[in-house]
C-alpha cells in the first residue's frame, strides 16, 4: 500500500512515538511510506537526521508558533504525493484550517484516518469538520468521548504500539555509558524530570542508607554533563530508543513521576513513555493518581505516594515476587503489541476501508 503519515517524526513526543514504530514496521512489510512532518521547534527536537520519505512541509499551531512570521503550510506534498491511506496523527495539534481547506482534494486520491491523541473533546470548531473515513481510538476511554462527535461504525479500537522486548546486559550498557558497576541506579527522564523529581529526593536519600544508590536524571535543559552530587546524576541527554534502551538495560529500575498538583483530573492518556520502555525488561514503577495508567494491570507497579514509591524500589532491590510478575506481564503485553503486531491492525483497517 501507499500510506501518507501527517505527523511529528524523529522527536521526543508522543505522536513520534505511536507513528514511528508502525511507520518503520509497514517500511519493512514493503509498503510505500511519506511521512508530512512539522518544521518549527520540531526541527530544534529531532533526535536524529530525517529520512528521504520525510517531508516537513507545515508548522504545528503549537507554542505560539502560528503567530511567526515564517509560519507556513505547503500544500504541495499533499496534493502531489502518491498514496492511496492519508493517517493522521492528533489533528488537534495540525494546521486545522489549511489542512481543511485541501482536505476534499486528499479524499479523491486516499481514505482518511484519524488517530486520536487528545484527551478530550477540543473545542476549536475546525476539529468536527473533517469527514474521515475511520478513526482510531486507543482504548474504549477515548472511544466513549468520540462516539459524542462521530459516528460510532467509523471508530476503531488499536492499542497504542510498545518497543518489542529487547533484553541487555546490565554490566556492558553501564561500561558503554560510563555508569558506575556497583551501585544501584534508578532511572528517570523527560523534560521537566530536572524540575519535578526534587520530590523524590528524600526517598533516594533514604534508600541509599540501605542500598549503594544512584539517581540517574536525563533531561533536557541545557544542564552540564554530570552535573549532580554523589548521591544522583543530572545528565542532558534527549536518546534515540537505542540509547534510551542502552539506559534502561543499565539500571535496576525505572521511575515515572508526576505530582499530584500537575496531574490533570479531566481527560484521558496513555503514557508513550511507559509503552516505549515496557519491552526493556527492567521494572516500571508509575503514580497511580495519573490516569495514564488506568488500563495498566501487573505490566507496571504501582505507587500511591512517595513512601509507597519507596517500599517499591526496596522491592524491586530485593527481587520481590509482583517484581518477577510485573517483568513477565510487561514483556508479554510489549510482545503482543509491538509496532509490528499494532502495525498489521493498521494494514488490516487499510484493507476493510478500501
């Protein structure tokens, strides 16, 4: 097939993460491929050089960035451009008012697929406008809010794609990143984790009386390498998934933290970050206040507050029993819906709308 993907690409998002493994897995079944990509910050993000197929041809309405000067909307890789699927990833985010205007064009050439990413109904009056031909949820939570705007036959259910399971060796990947061998390490990252997992300080602190222990931070705020203290690490790092599994397999576990003040109570989510690194084989520790993890069951484990938190890395320290479960169900849900498996639902909606 001739598949059209209007979307981020090559940078730390979670469009980039739900498009790229299924856009490289349809590449790999011998589908045809363009990805329509933003310019903008995006350029600023992207984490590595783009491939031929990419076309950044638009700015995102994001980040004031419609009020630039140099914003932008080229229309002629969408009206010139071979394909027969155009898939959407989070229209919210799109030049809604430019897409639409050459939309009935890409229609006569391509069926029309929305990827929901919002977390509930927008209101810009732009988003009810589009005719797709079919609109992809990723769990029944975003269906019950989409079937408000759009007619229920049209919506689909495809899980959001994890990373497969890719085993490494603990030792090797703490050489290759120059960590230390004996210590344990809890790993975080993102782009506020610099900011918001001061929080988890106290909790460190406290196992490290107990447990040789390191806090690795990787961020993104233009902080020096290494900059830190004996007791963590700050390093500025955005990694490819190569280099963010090189990370993974060096540590003993992986914390995902948010307060409870910068969680949002109304809307939905899934967590790209969790489902990028469900298939490391190295627990996943998650809030269990933030509904991005509402469908989550024993893949991930579950805290309620930061002593909570605490008595869950003693676990994981210790090789607890729900530790050895959580690892076996993480690797289980990766392997059934890594971007191969999610990408062969896509093909197989591709195929029914045509």
């Amino acid at each position: 097939m001739k598949i059209a993907m209007m979307t981020r690409w090559n940078v730390p998002s979670g469009q980039s993460a739900h498009a790229e493994p299924i856009g490289r897995a349809w590449l790999e079944m011998g589908h045809e491929l363009k990805v329509f990509a933003p310019k903008g910050i995006d350029l600023m993000l992207t984490q590595q050089g783009d491939e031929p197929f990419v076309h950044r041809c638009y700015m995102l309405d994001l980040w004031g960035e419609r009020k630039r000067s140099d914003y932008f909307f080229d229309q002629r890789p969408f009206l010139e451009e071979d394909y027969e699927i155009f898939l959407v990833e989070m229209a919210e985010l799109m030049p809604m008012p430019e897409l639409l205007g050459i939309f009935p064009e890409i229609k006569k050439k391509a069926k029309t697929i929305f990827v929901v990413h919002e977390v509930g109904l927008p209101q810009d009056p732009n988003w009810y406008k589009f005719d797709w031909d079919a609109i992809v949820c990723f769990d029944a939570r975003y269906k019950e809010f989409m079937v408000k705007a759009f007619a229920e036959e049209k919506i689909v259910i495809i899980p959001f794609p994890c990373h497969p399971p890719v085993h490494g060796d603990k030792r090797e990947a703490r050489i290759c990143l120059d960590l230390p061998l004996n210590r344990r390490i809890v790993f975080a990252y993102g782009f506020n984790v610099a900011h918001n997992h001061v929080d988890l300080f106290p909790v460190m602190e406290r196992l490290s009386r107990d447990y040789p222990l390191l806090f690795l931070l990787l961020t993104h705020h233009g902080v020096k390498p290494g900059s830190g203290s004996d007791f963590f690490l700050l390093r500025d790092e955005m990694p490819t998934a190569k280099r963010l599994y090189a990370y993974l397999h060096a540590s003993d576990a992986y914390v995902y933290y948010v307060g409870r003040g910068e969680v949002k109570t109304e809307g939905v989510g899934v967590s790209s970050s969790v489902a990028t690194c469900l298939g490391a084989g190295r627990p996943i520790l998650v809030p269990s206040y933030c509904n991005f993890f509402d469908l989550s069951g024993k893949e991930v484990i579950k805290y309620g507050d930061l002593q909570d938190l605490e008595q869950g890395l003693r676990d994981v320290f210790d090789g607890a029993k729900r530790v050895k479960e959580s690892l076996a169900a993480a690797e289980e849900y990766a392997t059934r819906n890594s971007g191969r498996e999610i990408a062969a639902r896509f093909i197989k909606l591709f195929s029914e709308i045509k």
